[in-house]
C-alpha cells in the first residue's frame, strides 16, 4: 500500500496492481492498464484500506466461529472443587471428602431402603453409589442413587455449583449426601423408593469412579428384557466374571450372596441346636482323600501334599474321638477337567456327621430336618433377596415336604425306566419344529434318542447319569408336586471303598444321595467302622488303604457307628433359584479355565 501511494504521488500514469509476495518488502506487478483519466492517489488508496478491513473483519469473525464450534465439541473443563475432610467439610456443601479416619462425627445414618413416605420433611444422610445421573439446564441434576441390595432413590440438586458438580461424577461413584425427604408430586417408577425424592443440600464425592468396562444397568437386565428389545448390551457370564466387582453389584447378585450367607447360617444353626460341634479340619493332606486321581497336588518342603478333596476322614476320625457329632463349613478342592453347568474345583462344603445307636436312617432323618430347616427359613427370612433373583432370573419356588419322598434306587430307576422317555419325546417335539433349519436342534434331538434308549435298557445296577438324573426330577414332580426327595440304597459299586454294605445284598449299600429339581446337592452314607472290614470292603473294590492307614487305625480301639453326608453349599443356592450355572452362585469361581480374579 505504500509503494502504491509512492507512486501515485509521483503522477504515475500507469495504475499498477500488486499482490504481496512471501517476502513482505517486496511487491509485484501482475497487470497493467492505461487509464486516460487523471486518478485521485488518496480515493484509491481509501478504496484499498476499506476492502483490506472487510477482509480482516470477515476473517476475524471465521475464526471466532472456528473458536466456538471448538469448545462446543471439547469436553467441558472442570471447575476447581473443593478437596475436603472430616475437619473440614462443614466450609463447603459439596466437594471431594477423602475419608481417613480424622476423627468421628455425629452424623447419623439412613439407607436409601429406609426412606419411605412417612419421612417426610425429615433431614437424613444417606451413603449410596450414583446410579444415573441427568442435568437439567445449568442449575438443575437429578441423581439417582443406589444402596444396598440395588435399593434406588432420585435426588434433586440444585444449585449453580452443586449441581455442576453433580453433573461431574461419574456412575458406580460413592457418596455422602443430606437432604430433606420429601414426596414427589407423581410416583418415580425407575426407582424402588418410588414415593419419595431427596432435596440435596450437601452432597460430597467419597470415591470417584474411572470410566466402566461394563454398565451395572447392563449386566443386571433379565432375558425377557433382552429378548424385547435386541439393542439393548448383554452381557455374557465371562465378562462378568471378567469383572466380578461391577458383576456383584447388580440386584440378583446382591440377593443370591446374601442367600448363600443365609444358608451357611441356618446350617450351623439346626445342627448347633441338635448338640453338633463345629470343626476345622486340615486341607494340605498326605494322601488323596477320596482317592482316584481327582485331586491337586503341589509340593511340600522335601515331600509332597495335597489339597483336600473333602474332610470326609477327619470327621470319622473325630467321632471316634468322642465328639459324637461334628459338622464343618469348608473349602473343597477336586481337579476334574469339567466344564459343566455344575461342577467347579473349588466350592464349599457343609459337612457333617454324627454317630447313632440303631439304623443310619437316624442319621437320614436328622439331614431332612437340617433341609427343611434351611428352606423353611429362606423362604421366612429372604423375601426380599428372593424377588431381587427372581426379577432378573425367573423361577418358580421350590416345592418341598417334610419329611420328604424317599425312594430306593431300585425304585427311582423303574421310574425312571416307566416315565422317563415320555418326557424326553415331549422335549424332542418342541425341538422339532426347526430342527430342519438349526443344526443345534437337530444334534439335541440325535442326543435325546440316544438317551430313551439308554433309559429303556438301564440295568437297575447302573448309576444315575446327570441327564437321567434331571429326566427322574420332572418324573417325580409331575408325580408328587415335590421338588426335594432322597434317593437310597445305591449300588455299592459306584460308592467310596468307606461305605456300609447292605446287610442282606452286597450288590447294595446303605448310602443316599439328596436331589432339588432333579439335581444332587448331597451324598452320603452309613460308614465302615470295623477295621477287618474297611479292608475287605476295599480290597473288593481294588482300593489301596496303605496311604490312609492313620484312618484304619482310628477304628481299632473301639468305634462308634456313624454316618453323614456332603453338600454342596454352591448347588443348594444355585437350584433352591433354579438358577442355570453354578459360576452364579459361586463368588469368585474356580474352574478348569479360570484362576482369577
């Protein structure tokens, strides 16, 4: 612009139009025209300036646009929060509260279980994880927050700086909040508090929580939801078990482990009520406890061990120590390469035993009672956890007497043998219809007629398999109504080398087996106490007592004749739920594939 003004001062002529080059003092001509008319160097040079501004006004506000649209997109920029303690949490109502013990306050407790209509108006402080969270313009967030066993309630924040802190916690995290309970002019049907809302005046951040690998809502969603709407995440069982800490949080879950809980206590409580003492037997043992080669091994200074397979020895070996009866809840460890719905290597066992004067069936009656103990007082005490399991994974209740059908094994295998195949057809039919177009169904249908074949020649000698087992528990509910019945008198063949022989057939022994829903949950038996025959009894199964000769020992100075039996803590909860894994019922499973977490 001023090379132009130069020029035009100095009368040029010629109207030189130039554009600027790289280098900013140099300019270069790109065309040239005679003009006739004389020309105005100051008008000229205004026209330059004003079309120069244009420019730089029209570039300015692209740039304020770009700005914009930037920040727009750019995750929003967290305020500065306070970073508070128990000293110093009352000089804020929100803000991160680091929880270190320094000191106690008197600050008093609610669940969000416990808020209910008749709260009204009342000031509480609850501790919850947020559930969901949705802002509402800039001064508004709705929380909703969850307590135990996934118990939901909504909380109004309002404020500038409290709800925009409200709106930065991220889901699964912990907080304190106190509020004024107060009832919500329409019922909120997304939570279980339905007829109440908190209004939030100091909310705190106990434990934020990182992004999620999976979404709590998700991994809690039952078949028929998943079923109705195909968008909606599902989340198989080893991401879940992938992610057991998320996994553990969903309702069912909740209910399932606090049920299991139950169990373990109303056993210890029917059996400490009928004068049983509680043991703790060893589980690095010398020797295979069961025998076979189902069972870990690991080393042991200079020598080698084992992880016991169950305490079944130890039990006996107290009773003939005088302690007549004895029960233990206990891990079990049994490396069988199984990766069924019900088998794990490690599970929990509730054992017991105890010694009589007459018959084992004494002892047979005293295990029914402990079972009707149990479900009696599940279904009394865990309503509430019984409906969380129910609302993700439908089930009808279990059906029970007491004292419960009995059959021999003789008689469960004409049963069996009579009823059997007609429901195995009946299965088969319903698989019919697109067996044609699914190779699944048509491979299930080929398994089937395998099966009515076996069923029709079983010898009454042969074990139960695990299909016959679940074919004979719909045989007998259709029968009785029940879903709880005891099976005795199994071959003696198929029992461990400890266990009684018939008194009138060898072919038998006096053990039994405790099946739900078509499924055993507990084996036992009357057990050798004569030392002479223990060996014979394994020597005619093939059995070396040389390892366990501790054991035969126990019985040569006097014993007293017992019997027990083994449960399966895991498959009780897993069937009294009807629930169609055992890894759901088992917190941290361990099977052939899976060591962690």
């Amino acid at each position: 612009l001023k090379c132009m003004r130069s020029c035009l001062r100095k009368g040029a002529r010629t109207l030189a139009v130039f554009h600027h080059s790289s280098a900013p003092s140099r300019c270069a001509p790109v065309r040239s025209v005679m003009s006739e008319a004389p020309i105005d160097p100051e008008k000229e040079a205004r026209k330059l300036e004003k079309k120069q501004k244009k420019e730089e006004e029209k570039a300015a506000k692209e740039a304020k646009k770009a700005a914009a649209a930037a920040a727009k997109s750019a995750p929003k920029a967290q305020a500065v929060v306070p970073s508070l303690t128990l000293l110093t949490f009352d000089d804020s109502p929100y803000g991160n509260l680091f929880i270190q013990s320094h000191k106690k306050t008197d600050r008093e407790w609610n669940d969000v279980a416990d808020l209910q209509p008749s709260m009204k108006d009342q000031k509480v402080w609850i501790r919850a994880r947020v559930h969901k969270s949705r802002a509402q313009g800039g001064k508004l967030c709705f929380l909703e927050l969850r307590g135990s066993l996934s118990t939901t309630v909504q909380a109004v924040v309002f404020g500038k700086d409290i709800s925009g802190f409200a709106n930065l916690l991220g889901r699964e995290s912990v907080v304190d909040v106190f509020g004024t309970v107060s009832i919500p002019e329409a019922e909120i049907k997304s939570c279980t508090q339905s007829g109440v809302e908190l209004q939030v005046e100091r909310l705190y951040c106990i434990s934020g929580a990182e992004p999620l690998p999976l979404q709590v809502e998700d991994a809690g969603r039952s078949e028929a939801e998943l079923e109705a709407d195909p968008s909606l995440v599902r989340v198989n069982q080893e991401v879940r078990l992938d992610n057991r800490i998320l996994d553990l949080r969903t309702r069912a879950n909740q209910g399932i482990f606090r049920i299991q809980s139950n169990v373990c206590r109303l056993f210890r409580e029917y059996l400490i009520q009928n004068s049983f003492t509680e043991i703790h037997s060893p589980k690095l043992i010398a020797t295979a406890s069961e025998g076979g080669a189902n069972v870990f091994k690991l080393g042991y200074f200079d020598t080698v061990a084992y992880m016991a397979q169950s305490p079944q020895l130890y039990k006996q070996m107290a009773l003939q120590g005088d302690m007549e009866r004895v029960f233990e809840v206990g891990p079990v460890f049994r490396a069988e390469n199984s990766n069924t719905h019900r088998h794990l290597t490690e599970f929990t066992g509730l054992d017991m035993e105890m010694v009589f004067y007459e018959h084992y069936h004494e002892v047979l009656d005293m295990i029914d009672g402990m079972f009707n103990h149990i479900f009696t007082g599940l279904v009394r005490d865990c309503q509430p956890e019984i409906e969380a399991v129910r609302q993700q994974y439908p089930f009808p209740d279990l059906q029970w007497k007491h004292p419960c059908k009995r059959f021999t094994f003789i008689e469960a295998v004409n049963l069996l043998k009579k009823d059997g195949p007609g429901i195995v057809r009946e299965r088969m039919a319903a698989l019919q219809k697109d067996a044609e177009t699914n190779p699944k169904s048509a491979h299930a249908i080929k398994v089937m007629e395998a099966h009515i074949q076996s069923i029709s020649s079983k010898n009454v000698e042969e074990d139960l398999s695990t299909e016959d087992e679940r074919v004979l528990g719909e045989v007998v509910h259709r029968a009785i109504g029940e879903d709880y019945y005891i099976i005795d008198k199994f071959p003696r063949a198929v029992r461990p080398f400890y266990t009684m022989p018939d008194p009138d057939n060898k072919t038998w022994s006096n053990s039994y087996d405790i099946f739900i829903r078509g499924e055993e949950i507990v084996s036992g038996a009357q057990r050798i106490h004569d030392p002479e025959l223990l060996l014979e009894n394994a020597e005619d199964l093939g059995v070396d007592l040389g390892p366990v000769q501790g054991y035969v020992d126990s019985f040569k100075y006097g014993a007293m004749p017992h019997a027990g039996c083994g449960v399966g803590m895991e498959r009780v909860v897993m069937l009294f739920l009807q629930l169609n894994n055992i890894r759901k019922t088992s917190m941290f499973p361990r099977d052939p594939k899976r060591l962690s977490p």
